[in-house]
C-alpha cells in the first residue's frame, strides 16, 4: 500500500481550533462497517446507540504539561517539548526533547523559561534532543506543571501568552484522566466525555473498564516512506489491569461489544490479544502498527475522532472499517462541515 491512498483534501477552516463549548455538545458520526450507513447524532446521544452489556475501555493516561516557553543567552525564542526523563549523570535531571528555535541550535546552549528554571541543551538524540533541566528544588515534575502548556499538537495555533493556554488545561485532559506519566497528547476520542453522560452510560447497563496507553511523540510523526508496510511506530508505554483483563472477558462471554475510545485503546487491547476474545493484563511497550490487512480480534466498536491525511491513525480506522468506507465518510464529514482533529467531532463505528 502507498502512503498516498490515505490522502484527502481538507479545508483549513474545519480544523478545530478550540474544543465544543460542552465536551459532549461535539457531533458523532456513526458509520456501519458491514454496509457504510451513515448516520449525524450529538455525541451525547451515545448512549442511545450502545446496547446495554456493551463494554466501553477507555484510555486514563493525564497528559503532562510539557511545553515550554523560553530564550537562548542571544535572545532568541525557543520551544522545548519535554518527552520522558532519561538516565543521566548523577544529581541531573536529563530529559528527551523535541527543541525548535528562531536560532540555530548547539550542544552547551541555555535556554532560561523562568526565574529558577532552565535547559541546557547537551545533545543531540536522532530526532530530539537530550537537554538538561534545573528547575527549582530539583523537581522537574512541579515545574512543568507550574510554567508548562498542554503540549497541544502542531495544527492547533498558540502562541507563549495566548489566553485560550488556560482553557486547554481543562479541556486537552479527559474526564477520567488518573494515571499520571509521560502522556504527551490527549486520548482525543476520551475528550467528548463527561461525567454526566458517563452515568448515562452506566444507567443503561453498558459497563466501563480502561487501561493506560502513554501517548508518545509518534502521534506528531509522520510517515515519511512511500510504502506503508516500512513504517515503525514509536513504542509507548501501555498497562491493562486485572480487573480490565476480566472485563473484556466477561464482555465477550454475556455478548457483548467491546467499544474501544480511541485508537490508542485499540492498540493497546490488541496488542495483548491472548486468543478467545481474551486480552492479557500486564504492563510494556506497545509498538503495534495497525493498517489495512490487519485482523482484529478483540474490538468490536470504535470511537474515534477524525484524522490527518496520511497518518497512521487513519490507516487504523481504514483497517477496520475499510479504506474506501472510510474516505467516503470523511468527505461527507466535510459536507457536512464536521470539526476535524483534535478538538473537532467524532466517529463511531459499529
């Protein structure tokens, strides 16, 4: 498969920019994978849709704080987005990071974000870099989330000083968001959730379960091979408790649907697919690329938002819905003037 059979033309103006003014207020397209039926409903009319003995497996990973704001000694601005900790010289705090700069960047550089806190750049990590944080009292994780900004992705525009910084705080971050990490991008499909409509839910006998899945920097990276099949995901660190394990299982025995929230949560069920409609608990790293071709042996539904052209997370809802099935209901999202990406609406498919 070519890259360029996952490309569509999108209009700037349907990229959101800023979330629904009610989390659950987003649009939900549903589309029927055995015939391509599709349906527009308010995504606070899920509960409508689903059945009850449905398990819906939602993603708890809280998304870290991890854009930074600073100056080089020269004055130039300079962006830092804070990956995970590495091990480093003893007493150090050394971090993987992506660095941008209106200057050229070297190995010794400082770059000062706050009175008692900056990031000496000591090397470059293939694409990243390793830079060295002195924050105050030594604890990087209390900086980050004092002077940080929610790490939102590239399409959505913000400047250092945009006001919306504080707004993202509360709506880049799902409801049910527990599991503190190194989360660099939201669950957007979470993001549609409230905590209303999640008692809905449950009023209707469909149950809820979640694992934890670290989003990581290959959400922002995109498939530079032609050929589809020589692409490789960054792994990123996943966990699936006992309890989701059983769930799952429960789920499948009373015939239920498995309704995953995200294709993060895809992959992270089947990547520990244990045969039987089973999935394995357990903690790792989760590289599986899922693309069409794929299999699935676990989810039986997804919600999704919609994605980027030729990004690997459309190639996962292509595979499960079917490319052509797919695209079709893309350009009558676009119809139909659906909001796109992150902040935008979302899919259901069933």
């Amino acid at each position: 498969m070519k890259v360029g059979d996952f490309d569509y033309e999108l209009p700037e103006a349907l990229v959101a920019q800023y979330p629904a003014p009610e989390r659950d207020e987003s649009r939900l397209m549903v589309l029927a994978r055995a015939t391509g039926a599709v349906e527009h409903r308010a995504f606070r009319e899920l509960p409508d849709v689903l059945r009850r003995g449905d398990l819906v497996v939602v993603n708890d990973a809280r998304v870290r704080c991890a854009r930074l704001w600073g100056r080089k000694e020269s004055g130039a601005r300079v962006e830092i987005l804070m990956l995970e900790p590495v091990p480093g010289e003893a007493g150090a705090s050394d971090w993987r990071a992506l660095v941008r700069s209106s200057g050229r960047l070297r190995p010794g550089a400082r770059v000062t974000i706050a009175d008692g806190l900056c990031a000496d750049l000591v090397r470059r990590d293939d694409d990243a870099w390793i830079v060295r944080v002195r924050a105050p009292r030594d604890d990087v994780e209390a900086a980050l989330e004092r002077f940080g900004v929610m790490p939102l992705p590239p399409y959505i525009r913000r400047t250092a000083d945009d006001p919306r910084h504080a707004l993202d705080r509360e709506r880049y971050q799902t409801v049910f968001a527990e599991r503190r990490g190194s989360a660099v991008a939201a669950p957007t499909a979470g993001l549609h959730f409230t905590a209303g409509l999640l008692e809905a839910l449950a009023s209707r006998g469909i149950e809820r379960a979640a694992l934890t899945l670290e989003v990581g920097v290959g959400t922002f990276q995109p498939v530079r091979c032609e050929e589809v099949e020589r692409h490789s995901i960054h792994p990123e660190t996943f966990r699936i408790p006992e309890s989701t394990a059983a769930a799952v299982g429960a789920a499948r025995a009373r015939g239920g649907r498995v309704v995953a929230i995200g294709t993060t949560v895809v992959r992270g069920l089947e990547a520990t697919a244990a045969g039987e409609g089973r999935v394995s608990a357990g903690a790792g790293r989760c590289d599986l690329f899922i693309h069409p071709g794929y299999r699935f042996q676990i989810v039986d539904a997804m919600i999704t938002n919609f994605h980027l052209p030729r990004s690997t997370l459309l190639m996962l809802v292509s595979a499960f819905a079917g490319r052509e099935r797919v695209l079709d209901a893309y350009r009558e999202a676009i119809r139909e003037r659906y909001r796109f990406y992150s902040y935008g609406d979302a899919m259901l498919i069933v």
